[in-house]
C-alpha cells in the first residue's frame, strides 16, 4: 500500500495516529499483537519489521555487519540507516524490552532447573 500524496487534515491525522497508539498499547500479550500485525501488514511489512528489531538488537550486540548482512539478508544500508538509528528513543525502549525478556527467561530456566534437583 502506497500512502496518498494528499495530505490528512493535521487534527484527524493526529487522532488517527492517537487511536493507532492506543489500540498498539491495548494488546495484552503477544499473541494478540501477532494478530494485529498480521491484520494490517503484509507479509513483506511484517518481515521488514521484524528484521529492523533483528539489526537493531544485533548491532547493540557488537555483531558486525557482515554477520547481521548474511543472517538476516538485509543490506548494508539497511544497516547502517538503523546504526543511526540506535540512539531513538523509541530503539532503545525495544532494546530495554528485549533485554529484560531475554533477563527473565535465563533466570526462569536457572531456576527451575535449581527446582527440579
């Protein structure tokens, strides 16, 4: 889908985007932003995205380019559009909840195996 040359009025577009966010902030888990995602984006869409949050985590990772090029099959310039990008407030937030997941679900495994002896 290509979006329209002819711009929205300023205050509906702000109330488009208010209902966006607020439906986005509404889903309780992620099977049902899976749902929503698929819903409005295509599967290209869909890809695209994801890949972005795979670069970004990646990069803050310290992988190198050429690893995140051959892994996830994006440019260079894709790459390096989202190097600048890593100081966004709103990447550093994914990045944050990424980190924290990835946090909670090495201490939930360490524990239950402690359990489990």
């Amino acid at each position: 889908m290509r979006v329209s040359k002819n711009k929205v009025n300023t205050h509906l577009s702000q109330e488009l985007f208010n209902t966006l966010h607020q439906a986005i902030a509404d889903l309780k888990n992620s099977q049902e932003v899976e749902k929503f995602l698929k819903s409005f984006l295509s599967d290209a869409e869909h890809t695209t995205l994801a890949k972005r949050v795979a670069v970004a985590y990646w990069l803050d990772n310290k992988r190198s380019y050429e690893n995140i090029r051959e892994n996830l099959k994006v440019s260079s310039a894709t790459i390096a559009t989202i190097q600048t990008e890593l100081g966004d407030e709103g990447v550093k937030l994914a990045l944050r909840k990424i980190k924290a997941e990835e946090w909670a679900n090495i201490w939930s495994s360490k524990i239950q195996k402690f359990i489990k002896k």
